[in-house]
C-alpha cells in the first residue's frame, strides 16, 4: 500500500486513477494538516500553492515522486528533489488547447469590441455604431514562438481564413511546410502582420521583447495578443501607442505583476484582459490531473514515466558511473544550443575511451535534453527528449569509436544546421572535473561554468588588451580566461568566464571593437 497525499485542490475525477487502485491510499489534505504524517507518504501531488522545498522534502523520508498537476514547476525544488532521489513529474500537455483556445477567443473579442459591447448594454445602452469591429477572414497573424500551442493557433487561424506568418528563431522549414505556414524573421513579422500573439517563454532574450522600439516596425493600428508569459511585451509603452493609435487594440491574459498594477492600461478601452485564465478550463484541470494520476500510479507499480523534469530512477551503482559524463553532457548540449544560433537538423555524439563501456543512451538523453531546453518552452528530459527531438524535425545518433583523442575518455559532439555546423569536444578528468578541449577547429581548454562570453576574433596584438580593459573600465571581473587560434594572424576565440552575468553595455562595447567578429553570452 502506498500512501499519496494531494496537498492542493485537484479534479478529483482527474484523480480516479489513485482513487480506484488498491495499491493506494489517497489522503487530500494540506501540508499543514498532516505535518505528524509526513513521513509516511510516498508521493505527494500538487498544483501551484504548495511550495515543495528541500525542507518539505526532508521530513518526508519515504517521498519517490512528486507530481505537479500543470505545467509549471517553479514551486518545486527540482535539484533538492533529485539530490534526495526523488523523481519529479509534470503535465505538459494538458493546457495546450485551453491556451490556444483562450488566445483565439482573446483575439476574437479584441476584434470584435465583446467585452466593451457587452459592459455597454447591462449598462441600458444600445450603441451599435460605437463598436464597429473587424473580421479575422484575410487578416495576417503573426505568431512569435512556434511551439505545441502556437501549432494548435495556427490550425484554428487557418480555419477561420487568416493568413499565418511565424517566427521561431529554431524552427526548422520542414515543420513550418509540415503546418502550412510561412516562415518570416521576427522583423518581416512585425512589418507584415496585422495581428500579433506570443507564444514564447519568458527568457532573458524574450523578456520586453514587443518594445518601444520593435512597435514602431509593426502596421499602423495592429493587435497584440499575450496568453503566455508576463513581461514579453513591455506593458509600459503599451499607452502610448493606444493613444497615439498606432497599437488598435491590446489582449492580455498575463502581467509581468499578478494581480497587475498598471490600472491606467487595465483601464483603457482598447484593452481587455482576464485574470491568467489560460489553463482554467474544466476539461485542462481534468487532463492534468488525469495525467499525473496515472503517472504517479505507473511508477508506484514500478513503470518508468514519461513525463519527468529530473533524472528517471537509476540504480545507485550505475547513476554513481555515469555520473561524470552525465553533468558533462548537459554542460556541452546547453552550451552549443546557446552558440548555435540557427534551426538544427542533425546532431551526432561520439563516445571514446572508458566512457564506452557505460550506458551511453542515457548520457546521450542527456545531452539532448540539455540542448532542447534552451529551444523549447516546455521542460524537456531524458525520457521526452527523443520524441521532442523527432517533433521538430532533428535527428540524433550516438556511436562509440576507438580511442582517437588520446583522453581516457572523451564525447565529440557535431550538430548540422541549415546553414553551418558546430563541434564540440570535452572530456571528464579525474579529480579535475569537465573540461571542452575543442571547439570547432579551435584548440582551447575551459571548465564550462557560470556566465561565459564566447568571443570570436582576429589573432593580433592588443585585442586582448583591449578586452581587458573595458572589462576594468566596468568594474568587472575575469574568472577565468582560456584562447585558442588555428594559426598566428588569423582568427582566433577566447572563452572568458565571470562571477555574475556581464552588463548588456558592457558587451555592446566590446562587439564594437575593431577585430572582434562576434560575441555570444552563454549561461551553463
């Protein structure tokens, strides 16, 4: 018998899975009301109000598997959970279409003045003349960020005769032929659509990215639509384009405060809004619960998941030898997602040394998993990542080959775009820890770690110098600095780690340097 505690309010026809098994016993109560109990359940559901911690984690000393009944999992202490080896889960799926449909209703009623018109007549008004809208037939949308939700608005955009134009800096042209979409820059997006929705997550490269700035290259009276993430679209601009009439409308089901404090924008008659009711649906609530229902009841019987954030349960014996190369993977796939900045096909990885002799296919997942994630707006793992893989069109393989380097071991990873291709090549030391020897043809040994500025540039006196200087005109710090060159006078990288992540300005000075060719920041 295994005792499951559900510690927030969840469909409890969702639940039937564990509530109809005689292998559970399902207790529905607060963390607070069974804190004597703690430690006798062996996995515990939750939505968003119960913050699981490392402290939470601890006192319950029999936990394998916490579930998060939706998509978010920000109220979760991942790594606690996977130090104390318990498996964390998720439902990724189960709002996809409640968003989608959420959005296309936002559109709808944004075009066609509903909430306005609606307010006006339980007021004792009848005045048509006053909310004259506009159709979808023929309109272009442009939707930034292509992933399952932007798919499922694209079919429904489609039905309704619009014209679909999409921006996702890694999609690939199979995937958008494959949904009958045209694929644009985010600049022809701007340029081109009449209505704009964001599907994206909220990363430091998308955080405001509808500015005062991008705004003025978008039509003359276009509609923003944000069903997603707080703080993609600068709320604060937003006035003065309704005013000036340059922005005809606004859809927001998200703030970048919760509840919002921008009553003035709130307020105003080109803008509706509604309380982040994205997932609120009946049917989402019952699929997420249906979900991670019949997960948790899989793993208790022993099955593997197939929804996991953290690591699938591993013997201790096999964990403890792939250890290594497991964190060394996720560095070297988070690392050349970030360099790669282009739709990918294909990506390779080659195992040599000792490293052959251990279970590859996981380190792989590994891998790729880490290089997903910096793509995808949904959390990808080692169990996922394949069928992510395959979804958007890149295909992956794992060899192993004699030992060629002349490392005990060692992982050579290539990953083809459509345009160029990146190769990396890293080996775990004893005692020393994760080392890239390789980048494409460059020659370099760095340990992988914290912010990282990759800097591309031609090999001649005083580039160096001249980087370091304005790193000290800015009052920052050098951790560690490693270069590598094909030949003297030609081009040449520097790999520069930091303490805390280097100022945007900072940066743009240094790309304005003579001989710098590029500068890409990286987080591992």
């Amino acid at each position: 018998m295994f005792r499951v505690l559900v510690a927030d309010p969840i469909s409890e026809e969702g639940l039937q899975p564990l509530l109809e098994s005689p292998l559970v016993s399902l207790t529905i109560k607060k963390v607070d009301e069974v804190k004597q109990e703690l430690h006798e359940f062996d996995a515990i559901l939750v939505r968003s109000a119960t913050h699981v911690s490392e402290l939470l984690i601890k006192k319950m000393k029999k936990l394998k598997i916490i579930a998060r009944a939706g998509v978010g999992v920000d109220n979760i202490d991942i790594d606690a959970a996977t130090k104390y080896g318990v498996v964390v889960i998720n439902a990724p799926n189960g709002n996809t279409i409640s968003t989608a449909e959420h959005t296309f209703a936002m559109m709808a009623s944004l075009m066609r003045h509903i909430p306005q018109a609606s307010q006006s007549v339980k007021q004792g008004e009848w005045k048509r003349s006053s909310f004259v809208g506009a159709e979808l037939y023929q309109k272009r949308l442009g939707i930034i960020g292509f992933g399952r939700i932007g798919g499922e608005i694209s079919k429904r955009a489609k039905a309704f005769g619009m014209e679909v134009i999409v921006f996702d800096p890694f999609l690939n042209k199979s995937k958008a032929e494959k949904f009958g979409v045209q694929y644009a820059s985010l600049h022809e997006l701007l340029e081109q659509s009449d209505i704009i929705t964001v599907h994206t997550p909220l990363t430091k490269e998308t955080k405001h990215l509808i500015n005062n700035k991008t705004v003025q290259l978008t039509k003359q009276g276009v509609y923003f639509i944000n069903c997603a993430r707080g703080g993609i679209i600068d709320e604060g601009m937003l006035i003065e384009f309704l005013e000036n009439g340059h922005i005809g409308g606004v859809a927001l089901d998200v703030f970048e405060v919760e509840p919002p404090v921008n009553h003035k924008l709130i307020a105003h008659n080109k803008v509706i809004t509604t309380p982040h009711l994205g997932a609120s649906t009946k049917e989402a609530q019952l699929n997420v619960a249906s979900q991670v229902a019949e997960e948790v009841l899989a793993f208790l019987k022993g099955h593997p998941v197939t929804s996991s954030i953290n690591l699938p349960t591993l013997s201790k014996e096999v964990y403890r030898a792939i250890k290594p190369y497991y964190h060394l993977a996720k560095k070297i796939g988070s690392f050349i997602s970030q360099c790669m900045q282009e739709p990918v096909q294909e990506i390779s990885i080659s195992y040599e040394g000792s490293v052959t002799e251990l279970e590859t296919p996981f380190i792989t997942k590994s891998l790729l998993a880490s290089f997903l994630n910096e793509r995808i707006d949904f959390t990808v793992n080692e169990v996922n990542a394949g069928i992510v893989a395959t979804e958007r069109g890149i295909s992956y393989s794992e060899k192993k080959q004699s030992n060629l380097s002349g490392y005990e071991n060692c992982l050579t990873v290539e990953v083809k775009g459509e345009q160029h291709y990146f190769t990396v090549k890293a080996t775990s030391i004893p005692n020393f820890g994760e080392r890239i020897v390789k980048v494409n043809d460059f020659n370099i040994d760095f340990y992988p770690n914290g912010p990282i500025l990759y800097v591309q540039h031609l090999d001649k006196p005083g580039v160096i110098g001249h980087v370091g200087n304005i790193l000290g005109n800015y009052d920052v710090n050098i951790a560690t600095m490693q270069v590598g060159r094909k030949k003297a006078g030609g081009e040449a990288i520097m790999m520069l780690t930091f303490d805390k992540q280097v100022d945007v300005a900072v940066i743009n000075e240094l790309k304005e340097l003579q001989d710098i060719l590029s500068i890409i920041e990286i987080f591992v």
